[in-house]
C-alpha cells in the first residue's frame, strides 16, 4: 500500500483549553504580592476561573469570530428614520458580557479593586483585544464623574454593574451601562485645546446643547460619552447620554466607522453633534483637568492592554518552541532560539510587573502613589506600548511561516499590537507629559527616586542607570528635543529596580545586563550566551 502523503506530524499542538491566568508565573506572583493576604483565596479563584474561559476553544472562537466579522453601521432603519446604530456579532456581545460580568468596570469602590481589575485586564486581552475599549472606557469614566457629586451618584452604580445590559435605552432603565469617550477632532488630534465643537447652555442650570464633529469617538454603540467642548468660559467637559431620560435618542450622528489597521472587532467612529443635549461636568473652562482623571486610568490600560499581547506572543512561542522539532531537537532546547526566547520574556515580565506595581498605586490612594503615578503611567505609557509590536512580530518570526497565516492568532497580535502606542496621546504626547510633571510637580520625581531607591545597592549596573538617570535630569539643556530619551531611560530604570526587588535573579540579572548594561544587540537574541537563559524561558512557559 502507498504511504499517505497527508500523514501530520512535528506541529505543535494548539495553545488552547488552559488557564491563561495560573499559567503566568509573573502574574500570579505580581497579584499575591499586590493584594491584601485576606483577599488572595478569593482572587485566586475567581482569576483562575476568568482564565480558565480567556483559555478556552469557545472564547478563543469568539474572539476569531469577532474579529472576522466586523462590526456594521446602520444609519437609517427601513422606513428612513436615522437611529445610527451599530450592529455586532454575537461573539462581541459574549466577551464583553464576559469581561463586565467578570468586575472589569468595577474597580473603584472594592478591596484591592485595581490589582484585582488590573490582572482580569491582562487575562481577558489575551483572549481579544478588541472589547477592552468599552470596558476601559466605562471603567475610566468614574474620576472623572466624582469631580460632581450628584453626576456621580447617579451613574457610578450604573458603570460599575456586572451586569451587561446591550441595547439603547434610558439608563434608568438599566442594569448596567458602558461609556465612550470623544476627545479629538479633525483639526487638532491630541491638540484638544483647538477643539472647535461648541456648547451653548440651555435655561436648565449645567444642561447645554452642543454642536459639532468629533474625529474619534471610542465605543459609539455605548449609553453614555464624556467629550470636550468649547464653553463660554473655555474649553469643557460633558456628558452626553445616548438615550434622554424621556426615551428619545440623542442627537448623536455616527458619520461613519474607521477602517483599521487592527482592532477590528472594535468600533471607532466619527460623530455629528447638531443641538445635542448635554450635562457639564466640572467647571466651565476645567475641561482637561476634569477628564484627565479618565485619560490617566485609560493610559494604564494601554500598558496593560500592551502587556497582554507581549504575554500572549511570548507564551505562543515558548509553546511552539517546545513542541516543534527542528535540526535533531526541539526548538526551546537550542542556544539561539533560546535567547531569542529569554530575551523576549525578559521584556513580557517587566511590561506586566510594571503595569501591576501602578495598578496597586491606585489601590493604595496615599498622596506618595499618587505623586509616583503621575511621573510612571505617562513613562510606562510611552516605552511598554512602544515595545509591543517588535515583540509581537518576532515572536511569530519564531513560529516561522506558521506563524505567519492568520489561523495561528499571531497575525492578529501584530495587528493589534501598535494600538496602545497610539491610543490616549502617542508617543510624543506621553513623552511631554513627563516633562510638565517633571517641571510642574516636584513631588512626582521625589517619589519615583524613592521607588527606584528601593533597590539601591542590589545590582551595580542599575545603581549606574539611577546615577546617569540623576545627572540626565540636572541638565535642561535641550531638554525637549531629548524628552523620548530621557522617558525611556525612567520606564527602564523603574522597570529594572522592580525586577531587581521581586524577580528571580536570573531575570533581574540579564535585564540590568542588558537593558541598563549595555549588553546588548540591536534585535531580539542577542543577550550575553553566559546567564542562565533557560531559567528566564521555563518561567514564561505556559504552565498547568
């Protein structure tokens, strides 16, 4: 008999069916260490059950479904009525139920909330990228409500629901609710104070009518929105509800939907607003400092959002490296192929050790976290985000030509991957912001010195890093033609002192080595052939 020429063999079996959440070594330690002990059973179990369903061929399907079916507008009904509408498919609706039910709108009024949110976050990214916006929207949304006590009364409870509740109607009416967001416009971009929208106010007192176009609006199928708007007095934010208390719709003209590079399952759009009501928020002309409470909380799940497509790249390759064949021995066990593994999860743990530390910063609330975050999230912004899509490209280079067709999920990834650099201020953005807390607020410096002092004397090459760091901030000279530099080398030195504090020495080791040493190549794999390599890729081999 003829041997089958369609006989299978040396493929690596699918990463699927698994708990995305215990099988992060480096998450579950950053969540025992972030977190009160008395919360720990509880989180465990709860985070290990969300990664159980992020890991499964049903959510994995989902995920796939959504993006190959992408969402549609819907401007008029049948008859001709404008209703501006935006259809999904069924999967998108399952995963962001998913994602509400699992508290990742609900982080601001629980125990360790941010910690608990925060890890969800990284988990449920892994499973599709694309539902993080509404629920980092909806959940970035309640500082911004608390600047108005009676705003925030009434729609905190709704935002931080479990419960997902789709379809417009009154939020009254609702179980729970999801907010977008609309910032820039055509003629500025992240220059939001040219914005040309305008407010006029109406007789009932902090009630307006607005009238104008917004480039990107977040999340246009949501119930509710915060935007900028030019006041009387100056540059404002609004609220602007979907559906008004009576059951009429809003005035809220979708004009169309961006067509993107990724994020496909995702709808981003342009909107008309024409005498459309809406409810100050904050003091006339206080608009930026009114929303940036929200910009801040969605910036961190930018580095969040980032983390988990570097976790998600680097656990498919470590997966396929250990199963595949190549050269008479499997992948992992070769020296290159092990140090461009070792080097990409070199990257992968100090993304998400990071974005838990400023994570439990906003658990902890004090004046010292507070000063810490307004330096590390626009810094942690600029370099994790940035560090996404080289991951993410040569994490699917090691997966060769598999990699490279759509069903092994890498492409997606890539895809997705320069989003978060992008979204909430690009790089630029971030860089400046550092500046003007550098500039305006001394104790935001203070108490990022104090963070990295912590692990002072433990490693000379970082103990070098905090001098060159120090003597880069004595000299303003130049100082914004440099900012990127400058930001980088804060993200590298704060990533460096907390895995010097928290990680096993091999990984500390070969990230001073190479990240604050010097020694290091221009591409992934080039890190020193002496450390102890195999240790750092066994610890981001998915586990359990």
């Amino acid at each position: 008999m003829a041997a089958s020429t369609h006989t299978v063999t040396n493929q690596a079996p699918p990463l699927v069916d698994y708990d995305v959440f215990s099988a992060d070594r480096v998450l579950v330690a950053a969540v025992e260490r972030h977190l009160d002990p008395g919360l720990l059973d509880e989180a465990r179990e709860d985070l290990s059950g969300f990664g159980r369903s992020a890991g499964s061929a049903q959510v994995q399907e989902w995920g796939a479904l959504a993006n190959e079916n992408p969402p549609k507008l819907r401007t008029h009904d049948r008859y001709g009525n404008r209703i501006d509408e935006v259809d999904f498919h069924p999967s998108w609706h399952r995963l962001l139920g998913k994602g509400v039910s699992a508290g990742l709108t609900s982080a601001w009024g629980r125990p360790g909330g941010h910690v608990r949110r925060a890890a969800g976050f990284l988990v449920w990214t892994q499973a599709e990228a694309g539902n993080g916006c509404p629920l980092s929207m909806t959940h970035a949304a309640v500082p911004a409500l608390r600047t108005d006590p009676a705003l925030a009364a009434e729609w905190e409870p709704r935002l931080t629901s479990v419960l997902y509740d789709q379809g417009l109607r009154p939020a009254a009416e609702k179980a729970g609710v999801l907010f977008g967001m609309g910032m820039t416009e055509k003629q500025g971009g992240s220059d939001v104070r040219a914005n040309t929208t305008t407010a006029r106010p109406l007789a009932e007192d902090g009630t307006y009518e607005l009238t104008g176009h917004k480039w990107f609006c977040s999340a246009p199928m949501s119930d509710g929105f915060l935007v900028l708007a030019q006041a009387p007095d100056g540059l404002t934010c609004f609220l602007v509800p979907r559906v008004l208390a009576d059951g009429t719709r809003n005035v809220f003209r979708i004009q169309r939907l961006k067509d993107k590079l990724g994020n496909r399952s995702n709808a981003s759009s342009e909107v008309e607003f024409d005498g459309t009501w809406a409810r100050r928020v904050g003091e006339e002309g206080r608009g930026v400092r009114t929303i940036i409470g929200m910009v801040a909380a969605t910036r961190l799940d930018c580095v969040l959002g980032s983390a988990a497509l570097m976790r998600q790249a680097v656990a498919q390759a470590v997966h396929h490296s250990a199963h595949r064949q190549a050269f008479g021995g499997l992948l992992i066990d070769k020296p290159l192929m092990r140090n461009v593994l070792a080097d990409l999860a070199l990257e992968s743990e100090a993304a998400t050790t990071l974005a838990m530390r400023l994570a439990a910063a906003y658990d902890d609330g004090g004046e010292q976290e507070r000063a810490l975050l307004r330096l590390a999230v626009p810094a942690a912004k600029y370099w994790v985000t940035k560090r996404c899509t080289p991951v993410a490209a040569e994490a699917l280079e090691c997966l060769g030509g598999n990699g490279y067709v759509e069903e092994s999920g890498l492409p997606r990834l890539l895809r997705e991957s320069p989003l978060n650099s992008i979204w909430e201020g690009a790089g630029n953005v971030q860089a400046l912001d550092v500046l003007r807390a550098l500039q305006r607020e001394p104790g935001a410096l203070d108490a990022y010195l104090r963070e990295v002092g912590q692990a002072r004397g433990a490693d000379h090459r970082l103990d070098a890093a905090i001098k060159n760091l120090l003597a880069e901030l004595a000299d303003l000279d130049g100082i914004e033609g440099r900012a990127r530099r400058l930001v980088e080398r804060l993200a590298l030195v704060l990533q460096g002192s907390l895995l010097v504090r928290y990680a096993p020495p091999e990984v500390a080791d070969a990230f001073c080595g190479s990240r604050l040493g010097g020694d290091w190549g221009t591409a992934f794999g080039t890190l020193p052939h002496s450390l102890d390599l195999a240790s750092v890729v066994e610890r981001a081999r998915p586990v359990g």
